[in-house]
C-alpha cells in the first residue's frame, strides 16, 4: 500500500466510506471555487459529520504534517478555498443543521455548512431574520461567510458578518477544539473577531453561535435613473448626508445595467443609462415615507431621469433579483469576467469611478460596476476572453491596478470577497512590512507549521509584487 | 548616581523636565485608577507629547527589560491601569489633539488621550456626535475607551467602543510603530478589533480613527416607575420583543434609587420603589412617537406604577445627569462601594437580579443595581465598610460571587469595565485553561516579555482561584 493510499485509508477510519473523495475525477470539482484564474489539485476531500470527526481528521493530518483547508460550498471569489496542490480539503457540508433557535435572545447557532438564506427561511414566520445577506445567499454557507467576514447589499445599516457572531467552537490547527463567546462583549482578547475573515488560517469553524434581528416593521425601495455617474455618486452622498441611513444602497453603471437586461431576471430598465441607484430603507412603518420622500427630493436635485417606489413587494423582489445576479448575469454579455473588490472613502466616488474608466479604456477591456455604493465598497467586474491570448493576465493585471486605484484614493484592497489566494501580492499596497509581520506571528501562534490553508492571505516575505497565474 | 536616578534622567532627555514625575509623594496619585481596592507604586511616571516620544520611551524600557503600562485619565473600573509595583507608567494625558475631523465620511483621528465627551462638543454645531457614551465621559479618554472597549448607555442601539473604531496607530512593547486599518473592513486579520480590549496588553495606541454620526433627528425619553422587579423585567424583554432597539433602556432597582436621591442630581423619584426604567429612543423623527406609545403600552401592561416622557430637553438631561453619576452617588449612602460588572442573557434578569438579592441578604452587605437592561449588563454596586475589619474582603467575595451567578447563567463577567487586575481569577469561571492559553499565545505575539502592563487580564497558569487584597 502506497503512503497516499494509507492516507485515504485512515481518512476513511474517521469519516466512513462514503466521507473520502480521492479519485481524480472526483476531485476535479474542488480544483477552484468562484475564484476561477487560479487553480489547484487537492490530494483528497473529506467530509466530516460532527465537530469530534473534524478533530480527528485534523490530529490526524497534523501528525502526519500533510497540509488541509477547509470548504464552505465553494463560492468564495478570492480563491480561499483553492488548493495550492496536494492539500486535504475539508469540507464541511454535511455539517449543515441548525442546531438551536433562542428567539427571547436573538440568537440562532448553526453548524459551519448551513446555508446563510436557510436560516433566515427557518425564523421568519416567528418574524426573524438573519442580517447579512451576500449575493451568494442561496448557496453559501455561514461558516464560510465567518471565514470570509462576508458582507452583502444590507450591511449598510447591519454590519457584516462579525457583527453578527456571538460565538464560535473552533477546531485548532492541531486538533484541539476551544469555544470563544456566546454571549456578546466577552472578556479577554477578541478571538471571535480574529477568527472572523481569518480566511481559514486560523481554525476550522465548527459551531456559530449569530445574532438574529426581528424583521423590520416596514420597507420601502427606490430606483434612480441617472444620466451621469456624478449625478448618482453625489446623491449617494447626499442621502447619508441627510442622516438617512438607507438598509441598502446600491449602484450599477452602464455596463452593469446591459448585463443584468441580459441576465436571467431583467426588469426592463431602458438602454444607454449611465447609473441606477437602488435603494432601501427599513424600519418602523412610520418613519418610512418620510425618508422615501427625502431620498427622492436628493435625486431629483441631482438630475435623476426617473425615480420610483417599488409599488408592492413582487416589484420589490424583482428589482432585489435583478441586483443579486449582476455578476452572473455577467457570463451573458462576455466569456470571462473577473470580480474584483475594492472599497473607498464615499466622497471619493466619482473620482475614483473615472479612473477606472480610464483604466478599461487604457485596457481595451470594458469594465461593469455594480457595487455597495453607501459602503464605497465597489466591485468592479473585467470582462475578457481567456481564449485569446494573454487576455487572462491582462485582466489580472487590470484587476491589481483598479485595486491600486482604490488604495490610493484612501481606501483598501478588499471589502467583503478576501484575499486569499488572488490578493496576496496587493495586500503590499495597504501594509507595511512590519504590518504583515504583525499579523503573520498571529498566525503562528495559531498555525505554527503552515498546515492549515498554507500560502493564502500574506505575500510570501521579502518577494517581490509578482502575479502568478496558474493554470494546471 | 544609582540606576533608578539614571532611568529617571534618560526619560528625561526623551520627553524633558516637565515630563517625568519621579518622588514618591508624585507618585501617590497614580497608585491606584478608578478600582480603588488594589494598590502599587509606579516607579516613575512619563508623560510623552507625541508618537515618537511614546515609541522612544517603550524602547529604552523594552532595552532596560523594565515594565510598563499606558495610562489614560484613570476612570478604569478593574485597575487595569494600576502598577503592579515598579513599573513605569507612560500617561497619554499630554497627546490629547483633536487631529483631523472629516465630515463627508464621517470620521474623526484623535490622540489617546483626547476626552471621549470632547469629541462630541466639537462636532455638535455641524450636528455630528461620538456614539459610545461611558457615564465617565466627561473624564475618560478614547485611548483608554479602546484600551477597554468601553460601552455606555447608549451602546444598546450603537454598539460599544470596537464598532465605532476605524484605525489604530500602535507602539508595540518594543517600540516599533505600526498603523491600522483607517477604512472599515480592512484585509488580514482584524488587529483593530484584537487590539481594542486588549487592555492594554498588547500594545500602546497613539492615534486613533473613530467613526462619528450624525445626531438622530429626534430623541425620545420614558421614565417609569414599578413596585416589582420582575414587571420591569418583563417590561424590558417585552420592548425588545416589540421590535424597538431603543437608543438606551436602564434600569436601577430600591437600593441604587435611594443612592441617587442622595446624590448631586436628585429628580425626585418617590421613595420605596421597586424598579424604575429609564427608556430613549432615537431617530428619524417621524416614527419616534409611535415607538413611544408602544413602551408605554408595554409598562402599563407590566403593572407600570407611573410612566411619563420627557417634557423637554431640560428634563431628558436632568434624568441622565441622575442616572450617569448614579456610582458616584453611592458614596453618599455608604463609606465605600465596589462596582461589579457581569453580563446576563436578557431573558434571565428576574432570575438572577433575585440570586443577587439572595446573596445581598446572606453577606449582609447591601448592593444596588443599575445597569444597562437592555444588554443585559448588570452593575451591582456591593457597598460595604473599608473601615470594619473583614468587610473589603467580603465585598469583593461578594463580587465574586455575583459574577459567578452571571457566568452559571450563562452570561459572563464583564460587559464593559474588563478584566484588569480585579476579575484575572474569575476568567477561569467563563475559559478553559486551553481557551486562557490561546489567548496567552495571542500576548506573546506583540508582548513576548511581558514587559507591557505584566499581572493583567489573565490568571496565572496552574495557580488555584484565590483572591488577593492588597492594600499597602
């Protein structure tokens, strides 16, 4: 018996059969996850049921200094979840239950693959919710939104992902379990935020313990139609201004619009607009219209072509659908796109937009905004073609340079997507040497020997900016 | 000259004459902070100006291996700002600059030792505000609110001091200077977060981002009266319940309204209550006095004796000044008092207000109750003698013993005064000896000699829980 085959043979001792992937074609999903540029062979996929079955997998491989990551449902879009080849994926799908609802509490604890948008389908007929809402809601589960700090249209007034964690039970890279919090503001150091956007370097989640809100009374949404991108920034300034403190606040150019009218929920929005803006507000059924009307007199000082209220919530959620399938609905008008992340100061909006314009222009390749615009968290998509050659790097490159942008402008390299195997090189624009080395001895102190997701989140020390494209 | 008048002299020549106090009879007033039971002299006591200064001091101290701690205005409720014995103590009092203050984004940098109720002074004619609001505002500083993570009154709906901080300039114990964060949700690992709480153990902040809001449109104020604790307890969960996060909804109980009667701010509240409730509720103007008549319904529901609003502001503030200085009020109703501070579930307030009453009557001390009821962060003031013998000792058993009933009931032993030099034995109530060694290793990250504020925070490993008195 070769070493690999007794590993998978051990593996298979501490999960079951049914619980080890190990052939080639059955790893060949797990080469990538949302994150499509790079791409990486794991040695094995397991799938533990129980937190003692991730302990044991993970003492296990510690002893025999064989390196592992853990897998939410795979759509993260920095590549957290990619192996650089020859790791264990742990998955963690099968451990997908909600273990426990405290309503008098507000606080729900679910295993790490329960699905985000299932938990807030299994309270909202008690009137409950769970606040942080990624576009990927559907699919992607709460533990990887804690190791991704995964934000989403509604974290405007909510707050993302650490704000909703109460507690973890967590699995140390050498197979211990230890439980931080459970109740909020615990003594001590804040491991719960450590831990939360860690990006699987850490620990292996195993238990969340989240905040649930009750619904709000009353919501009402609005969208603009602007003719100027300038015209739409202003009045995203405008609006907090106001002291208003929208739920959500979202923009889409150009670009963004052509795609989502191609994609799988258009709404009809009229050809040729330069910006929309999609707002929402919640809260007690009183204050509402009041700031709708605030909201609409904004745009209409800022020159917006058409404004309306959502009339019922179907227009509600045809507009919301329309939204959350903008990066999708992407693959409808290009054959490859690229996410990228970045955020800035909300004042610095419109400067920063036409830099990137300039960038897309310099480029030749077109470039779709649709992005968090109340949080200056921007997602710029690069569409390109990776048949023709060098289009792929080019768009990478591209990618790196919006990110420079946004750096510059004051702001950062990621807002709620992560770094992992994408950002590394970027993380140089916003820290210091000293900076990273401060974080990397916290991650020693977790993850002494690099087993645990190896070479993601940090630039490799002393090289030199570089981007790897690889491509097995 | 000895080595102590050596030290003496090379801190003078990093932050001149006027910068170091060195005689004993200087000293006498940095013995102790604001937790008054321990004691220890400091060998001497720096005062830098600057971040340069800060960094130069922590570097002789780091080079000589003498300890040290950082120092805000000394309003600290768990001594975290007490030596140990010989350490130096570095006062941030002098960096105490409104720096920058932006508007548009909604930020503000400030030196550490600026005074957290300055913040809010200096931006209310543009109608902006500082959120976290400990009662000792008008005196503590933001460095040492991060230091602490500081909650206030108004935290219920706000949230305490970590969410309101954006980027952190730290000297680490061996005088490296690093910057962080200074947009939300910067990449790696939140550090901000890690440092925020850290009590002082893990390094010293210089320079802090803090975000500012915009002042709520209008502001509501409750009071109401109840002849049984249980009914105001149920009154609180049932606000909640109701959907309304107020701005801020405390409660104080017999004991601790009498103190305030007593006290520099009376209102008049009629002698032998029960309870009383003290509800705001902020926002947008329009639904403020629906949200009003709904907690007045939900009193009058739980047996409410009398409930009434504000008039006006002039009385809104009178009721605020009664509540905030309520500690201080103590004084006056007893020769000494110790502040506890333990978390509960919401849902367990009658239960465990109950057990406190059960070990009030036991101990035969006497403990009044005011606290933020709708966090759920109890604190009961123990009074007691200092002059009688036996009776310190008892008072802080006493402490313990509350803390205990809030740990048991599935809360923990600090909301916001931390752990300091009072409650290192008692986190043994809420970690395992693997959880207190995690965070360990997170120390010796940043604080490898235990150079920076050494004895805190954490009990010392293997010892039994034993509590010791110190009084020099």
């Amino acid at each position: 018996m070769t070493r690999a085959d007794s590993l998978i043979q051990e593996l298979i001792e501490i999960v079951g059969t049914r619980g080890v992937l190990y052939r080639k074609e059955d790893l060949l999903a797990y080469e990538c996850d949302a994150y499509t540029i790079h791409r990486g062979m794991p040695r094995a996929v397991v799938f533990p049921a129980t937190t003692e079955e991730v302990a044991g997998v993970v003492k296990h491989l510690h002893k025999q200094r064989i390196p592992f990551l853990p897998r939410g449902a795979g759509t993260g879009l920095s590549g957290g979840a990619i192996p650089i080849g020859g790791e264990v994926i742990i998955s963690l799908v099968r451990m997908k239950k909600l273990l426990h609802v405290d309503l008098e509490n507000r606080l729900a604890i679910v295993q790490p693959g329960f699905v985000n948008l299932k938990l807030t389908h299994s309270i909202s007929d008690k009137g409950y919710y769970y606040a942080p809402d990624p576009s990927s809601q559907y699919a992607c589960t709460i533990g990887g939104n804690v190791a991704e700090n995964a934000g989403g249209a509604h974290c405007l007034k909510y707050g993302v992902t650490t704000n909703h964690i109460l507690g973890l039970e967590v699995v140390l890279p050498n197979g211990e379990i230890i439980e931080l919090g459970g109740v909020p503001d615990m003594p001590g150091y804040d491991l719960i935020g450590l831990l939360t956007g860690s990006e699987g370097t850490l620990g292996i989640v195993t238990k969340i313990t989240v905040r649930i809100l009750k619904n709000p009374e009353d919501k009402k949404t609005v969208l603009a139609y602007f003719d100027e991108v300038e015209d739409a920034s202003y009045a995203v300034s405008d609006i907090i201004a106001a002291g208003i403190v929208p739920a959500a606040l979202e923009m889409m150019d150009t670009v963004a619009i052509e795609g989502v009218e191609c994609g799988t929920y258009p709404v009809g929005h009229p050809p040729g607009l330069k910006a929309l803006l999609l707002i929402e507000v919640d809260g007690i059924a009183a204050g509402i219209d009041e700031q709708i009307d605030e909201i609409v007199a904004v745009c209409r000082r800022r020159n917006v072509l058409e404004v309306r209220v959502a009339r019922d919530e179907a227009e509600r959620g045809r507009w919301w659908a329309n939204r959350k399938t903008a990066f999708a609905a992407m693959g409808t008008i290009s054959p490859d796109y690229l996410v990228q992340d970045g955020v800035i100061p909300r004042s610095r909006l419109p400067e920063v937009l036409n830099e990137i314009r300039q960038i897309s222009e310099t480029s030749g390749l077109r470039i779709a905004n649709v992005f968090h615009a109340g949080d200056g968290n921007l997602h710029p998509l690069i569409l390109f073609d990776a048949r023709k050659p060098g289009e792929t790097e080019l768009a990478v490159n591209v990618g790196s340079a919006v990110l420079r942008v946004c750096a510059d402008a004051g702001g950062t390299i990621t807002g709620e997507h992560g770094v992992g195997i994408e950002k590394k090189e970027e993380m140089r624009y916003v820290f210091t040497g000293e900076e990273i080395e401060a974080q990397t001895r916290v991650r020693e102190v977790f993850n002494p020997d690099h087993l645990l997701n190896p070479d993601k989140l940090f630039p490799k020390p002393g090289r030199c900016a570089e981007m790897g494209i690889i491509r097995e």
